[in-house]
C-alpha cells in the first residue's frame, strides 16, 4: 500500500452497524486517512460514506482478520478500531486476541469500542 496514514477498521457480528455509522459520523476525518477494512465492514462503511478511501480485504472469518494483522507486523497499518462483538459467542476470539497482540507489539494506536475510538479520532487528529 503507498501513501498516506492507513487506519484499519474492523466490526464482528452485530457491531457492524456500529461501525457504518461511526464512520459516517467522522466521515470528514477520515477522509485524511486510507482506510483497509475487513471484507463487509469495508462494503458496509462505503455504504455510510462513500466518499472514503476503502480497500476491502476478505471477510474477517476467511483471512481478512489475519491480513490486517499481517499489514500491522509490516508497518502498513498505523491505526486499528476493531469493535468486537462481546454478546455473542466467540468463534472470533483467537482473531481478536492476535489483533490486540500485535497492535500492543508494533505499539500502534487502538480502539476496542466506540467511546475509545471517538477519542482516538480526536487525539490523532484523524
């Protein structure tokens, strides 16, 4: 991936939703930033704003989890918000689980849920 701050945006299972309006909310920041995104997460937040710069990658349980994590070990990924889903049950707990180690090893910025991502937006200006 070339040029510019890429942010990574991940939603399981019912937080997509969620993640459609956050985005669409802070579309104006967002739009300084490159954003990869899970492969429906990506479909759903083009859909809250078009406008936005989205790569999709495949769907969380097929890889796309795994490729965010790869573009994180690589320096590509300078941000993450990952809403996770915690009412239903966790087949994606071992995704969830390795994104948060490796966001913690390559010390990168990271939102769990909404209020920490509202914040992450203002103090990084994104």
């Amino acid at each position: 991936m070339a040029g510019g701050k890429c942010l990574a945006l991940i939603a399981h299972d019912q937080k997509k939703d969620d993640m459609a309006e956050f985005a669409r909310r802070h579309k104006e920041a967002l739009k300084n930033w490159r954003i990869v995104a899970t492969g429906t997460t990506g479909g759903r937040v083009l859909e809250a704003a078009p406008e936005l710069d989205v790569t999709r990658l495949k769907s969380g349980p097929l890889g796309g989890d795994q490729q965010i994590g790869a573009l994180i070990a690589t320096g590509e990924a300078d941000a993450l918000i990952f809403f996770v889903d915690p009412l239903t049950p966790m087949p994606h707990d071992v995704d969830v689980k390795a994104l948060m180690r490796l966001a913690i090893v390559y010390d990168i910025p990271m939102a769990l849920n909404e209020a920490t991502a509202d914040r992450l937006i203002a103090d990084l200006h994104l």
